[in-house]
C-alpha cells in the first residue's frame, strides 16, 4: 500500500510533476552571487583609500615598505612594513580587514594625476625613505565581469518575459504568439458533462440538441433542403447556465470541441488578436465537422467605434472585423459550427448579431419554481440528505434565484450540516443556507446596544405588519433582527409571486410595506434612523421608474424615457426638457409622500399588531410566518403563494392521469 492517497476518493493518485524552472532561479542565484563576491572581494576595495598628504606622512616616518603604481588606473597602492602594521596608529584602522589582508597588503590606495607626475614628485623621497617603488598594469576583470553578469541578467529577463507572455513551455515561443490558445476537447479529451445535468433549461436544450444532432446526423436535415447553422449566440444573467449547457454539448456531440475565452484573443501585440482568430478557424476547419464554444464573446465582439478615440488603431476592433470575415468566409457545408455566450448584448456589434454569423439566439433566463426544482434535484442526488427535504419548497423559497446561486445553496446546507457533525443534511441547514446566500454570514460576535437592537426590532416589525395588512404585498416568509452581512442589522424575507406585469395598484403596496421600516421608527420613537438605506434606495428607483418608464402618472402620461437599444456613447443629456424633469421630480416626491402618509397611518391603525411583533422579536430574535399567525391572526387576503399555486396543479394533473379518473370519464 502506498501512504501518497489522494484526498479524492474519484480521483487517481497523480505523482507531482517536478518544477522544471527551479534550474533558472538557481541559475539566475548563482550569477548574483558571483558578481556580489567578485565586487566585495576585488582588490580595489580591499586596501582604504587615503589621501596624498597621508601618504607623505608615512613616507616620512619611514612606515612604507613598498609603493605600486598602475598607470592604466591612475591608482598608487601602499604596502607598510610589519612592524609599522602592528603599532596601534594603524592597527586600529585596519582591524577591520581580513587577517590575510592585513598581513599582504596593500593596506592603502590613493589616486594620482598620472605615473609621470607622481614619479617626477615622490620617486627621490621613495628611495630616500628605504621604500621599493614598482610600477604594474592589470586588467580590470571584475569589472568586465559585473558588466557582461548585467548584460546577461537583462537578455535573461526579457527571454523569461517573451517566454510567459506566449505561455510557451519552452524558450523560441514567441514565434508562436500569434497561435490560437483554444482548448480542444475530443475523443482522447472528452468533457463528462451531459445534456442530463443540465436542468431548468428545457427549451435552450432543444435548441441546442437540434444543432447537435446536425452534426451527428446531418442527412437528415440537408435531404429536405436545410443548411447548417452558423452559429448560436447564448445570453442570459450571469449564474443561469451558458457555459454549463456549452459543456454539455462538447460532451454529447460526438465531435471536436473548441473551447476558448474572448480575452484569449486580445493581447499586448498589435495584429496577435486577428492572427490567432484565423489560426483558430484553420485548425477548426482542419477538424470539420467541429463546434468551436467562445465564452464572454462581449470581450472582442463590443461594437465599433465605440469609447475609442477617432483614428485609432484599436487591437480590439481588428481582432472582431477578423472573426467577422472568419464567419462569412467558411462555406455552409464545412461542417463548423460557432456558439458563444454572453451576459451583455446590449454592447454587442450589430454586424455580429445579424444572420448568417449568429443565425439563432437563445435566450437563457432565470429559472421559475419548475427550473428550480428541477436544477435542486439534480444538485441533491450527490447529496446526502435527510427524508425531511423537499425539492419543491425549496424552489418555492429562492424566488429569482440562477442555477449558480441554487448551487451555492446546496454547498453552504452541505457545508452547514458538515460544520453541526451531522450524519446527514435536513431541511434547516437549507433554510439556514438561503439565509447566509440572501442576508450574508450570521455575525453572532457584533455587538449591538439594546437601544439599537430595539430600533431594528421595530423597524423589521414595521415592515412585517405592512406586508400582513396590505392586499398585494407579498406574503411574509420570515423576518430576523440577527445581524447578518457587512452592514445588514436584521431583514424581512418575502414569498414573491412570479409574475411578469404589475399594475399600478401592486406597485404602491410594494412600495408602502418597503417604507414601513421607516414609518414605524417615527411613529414610535418621533425621530428616524439610517437604518432605512436600502429601503429608501428602492423606493425612489420604483418611482422613477413608474413615472419615467412605464407611463404610470397622470400628469407625465404615456411617456417612456427608457432606452433599451442606445445607439451612441456620445449621447449628451436626457430626452426630456428641463422643465419635464422638475415635473418628474415633483411627481416622484408625491407618490413618495403619499405612500408614506398611508403606511404611518395603517401602522397607527395596527399598533398593537406592530408592538406585539417588536416585542415578540426582541425575545426570539426570528419570526417565521407561523409565528405572525399565531401572534396577530391570519392574514386578511387570501393570496395564493407561487408555491402553493404549483403545486394544487401537480396534485390536479397527477388525478387526472390516475386510472380511476380514466374509468370515470369512460
């Protein structure tokens, strides 16, 4: 048995590869190491340097044993005599030096004007004085040495840098820049993925599935007459599966797959960007019938001419005109196939979009409480859970959740049961994983005084009396006055109905239960708090939009300022007059004022509802629907939740298709 055991069980022991670079760095050690001793220990910094009237000094008291002069240097050396080294005058200086220094000499250098002059000065007194005087050339290597280290160290460092700039695995790469950096996945490489892992996306499927069957059997479509699609272009929200549906077409087509990023292309080098697209259509079309996926297309494909400054050569706009011509160029038959993804099509180049590039374009939205259950189910088969979780409820509470964000709340509810010793997962660590997904990380450690903690409370209380008394607000969940998130001191969780148009009526009400935080604040303590941001944040965008967007007041009427197709960067100033945007505003500040007056008084009118709910969070610190029943009755409007909607029609769908319900038909 091996004691090397891969932490995964799934996975096969792989020995670690050795690092390959560790020979550079020693390399590149080694010449540093060189170049500091030979500095350091050279011989012009082993003697101290003087000046000439020291020189004379002990050229007088007869302390030098022999003078070197080198002409080339313009240097004269002193070497003293033994004993003159051993009296303190001069031992005290050179102590410092090496023993083997101190013992050979020269133990002083100074600088002279020329071998002529100091000859014509010093040579008499020299010999005079019982010192040798001897004149010497040497060449400089160590400086030669420092200069060609230099040398090398910056022709060392600009080869490493050409050699990450082409992500090459070894040197000569940079003829290679311009090659295409796509990963391919075939038959030797397969992606494991499959169209059965991918949930929540029935119709993207189809869509997807129709050109993978084309590949796979393309006879089929080509004996009726139709011609291979070009290319499909996936948008939706980030978190909703583009690249995990692309995935798993490279793992159900039975061909190569091109898998690369839109930043791939761009580089540093004028002209990179354009090469490495048409490098990428060759091997592609090498490789036909194949599917080439770029992921984040918006990275290359932004429309032109946009935020660039007039005649610039911008490296971006050659690299799209170049797939642009790559996508018209390759003839229908050629068996390639282009996908791309993006959260942002708005910014894309309409030369892109049109037919013939990217024939179709598949819309990937958030899931409904059908994709969602359907995306719970397929995270919960790895998990090991308890008898108590429901893929149905679940989905009912995460209203506009993406497919990325539904599997975060698988992992934190796994992480979350993990961190409680449990043998399994039950449905509170899934309540608690929605909470930390929507409200932040529970900060049991933050300190918060009773007069705040009170404010809170009746702050959440005042939103959750609103939402109870109001006809088309959305059913309470659960409200918290736990501190969760960087700034959140307690939150109110709501049951929306998934709708996609809202009347004028519904949007008031929204509007009235966001504002009863704030009016509940100044109804019971006369004077307000910051606490009310977010709220407030929300609802001056609601009415900003209702008087600008959807035409909802009177006095502005049925205008829209909203531009959903801008077509210039350079537009300056709003559609409207100056005198149109203070009526705006003066319109926006009345449905405000309005909605506020009526939730202070439906507060007024419900205070004891609204006592008994603050004083009930104070003790508890959570309140669940259950609770609110228990506390103030049921809920005056029988508004039917998406939850119990969906799932009255599968109970009606599910008799319907019972054998007794057949026997009684016939």
């Amino acid at each position: 048995m091996s004691d090397n055991k891969s932490p995964f069980p799934n996975k096969p022991n792989i020995p670690k590869a050795p690092n390959s670079n560790n020979y550079q760095m020693w390399l590149v050690f080694t010449l540093i190491a060189i170049v500091i001793s030979v500095v350091y220990f050279s011989r012009s910094y082993s003697a101290i340097e003087t000046p000439p009237n020291k020189f004379e000094e002990m050229l007088a008291n007869k302390d030098i044993a022999e003078v070197v002069v080198y002409a080339d240097e313009k240097v004269a050396e002193i070497t003293l005599k033994k004993e003159a080294v051993e009296t303190q005058k001069y031992g005290s200086v050179l102590k410092q030096r090496s023993s083997s220094v101190v013992m050979k000499g020269p133990h002083f250098w100074f600088r002279i004007p020329s071998a002529d002059k100091f000859t014509e000065l010093y040579r008499e007194n020299i010999i005079k004085n019982g010192a040798s005087l001897r004149f010497d050339e040497r060449s400089n290597y160590g400086g030669m040495l420092i200069q060609w280290g230099f040398l090398f160290l910056i022709i060392f460092a600009f080869w490493m840098l050409m050699r990450r700039m082409t992500g090459g695995p070894g040197g000569g790469q940079i003829f290679n820049i311009g090659r295409s950096r796509a990963t391919l996945f075939d038959a030797e490489n397969k992606v494991n993925i499959t169209f059965d892992d991918v949930a929540g996306l029935d119709e993207a499927k189809e869509e997807i599935k129709e050109i993978v069957e084309f590949l796979k059997n393309p006879k089929k479509f080509t004996d009726l007459g139709g011609k291979i699609p070009k290319g499909a272009l996936l948008i939706g929200p980030p978190g909703t599966g583009k690249t995990l549906l692309a995935k798993a077409v490279a793992g159900e087509a039975n061909v190569p797959f091109f898998s690369l990023s839109g930043s791939d292309f761009v580089e540093m080098f004028v002209g990179v960007g354009a090469a490495r697209v048409r490098d990428l259509f060759r091997q592609a079309k090498e490789k036909a019938p194949c599917i080439i996926f770029i992921d984040e297309i918006d990275a290359i494909g932004r429309s032109r001419g946009k935020g660039s400054m007039p005649g610039a050569n911008d490296e971006r706009e050659n690299t799209l005109n170049s797939l642009l011509v790559e996508m018209d160029g390759f003839g229908t038959d050629s068996g390639v196939i282009i996908l791309a993804a993006t959260n942002r099509p708005d910014v894309l180049d309409s030369a892109l979009l049109r037919p013939g590039r990217f024939d179709r374009q598949i819309s990937i939205d958030k899931p409904d409480i059908v994709g969602r259950e359907a995306i719970f189910k397929v995270h919960l088969k790895i998990l090991k859970k308890g008898k108590d979780i429901d893929a149905k409820k679940l989905a009912a509470q995460t209203p506009g959740f993406a497919g990325a964000e539904i599997a975060n709340v698988c992992n934190e509810a796994a992480l979350i049961a993990a961190r409680h010793d449990k043998k399994e997962i039950n449905m509170q660590d899934f309540q608690d994983a929605i909470d930390r997904v929507i409200g932040g990380l529970e900060k049991k450690n933050k300190l918060i005084s009773p007069d705040e903690k009170r404010i809170v409370a009746y702050h959440e209380a005042g939103h959750a009396v609103s939402g109870w008394f109001l006809e088309h607000a959305d059913p309470l969940v659960k409200v918290s006055i736990v501190p969760r998130g960087v700034a959140a001191l307690g939150y109110a969780q709501y049951l929306p109905k998934e709708q996609f148009l809202y009347q004028t009526e519904q949007l008031i009400d929204e509007m009235c239960m966001t504002l009863g935080g704030r009016a509940a604040e100044e109804l019971v303590f006369g004077k307000i708090s910051t606490g009310a941001l977010s709220d407030l944040e929300r609802i001056t965008k609601m009415a900003y939009a209702m008087v600008t967007v959807y035409g909802m007041n009177e006095k502005i009427g049925n205008l829209s300022f909203y531009d959903s197709k801008p077509q210039s960067d350079f537009a300056l100033g709003k559609p409207y007059s100056e005198a149109t945007a203070e009526l705006i505003d003066q319109e926006v500040k009345k449905i405000i004022d309005h909605a506020y007056e009526r939730t202070k008084a439906l507060l007024q009118e419900h205070y004891n509802e609204l006592e008994t709910i603050a004083q009930a969070l104070l003790k508890k610190e959570v309140l669940f629907q259950s609770d609110l029943e228990e506390l103030i009755g049921k809920r005056p409007f029988a508004k039917e939740t998406t939850y119990q909607a969906y799932t009255k029609e599968k109970i009606s769908l599910e008799k319907d298709d019972s054998p007794e319900a057949d026997t009684e038909s016939n």
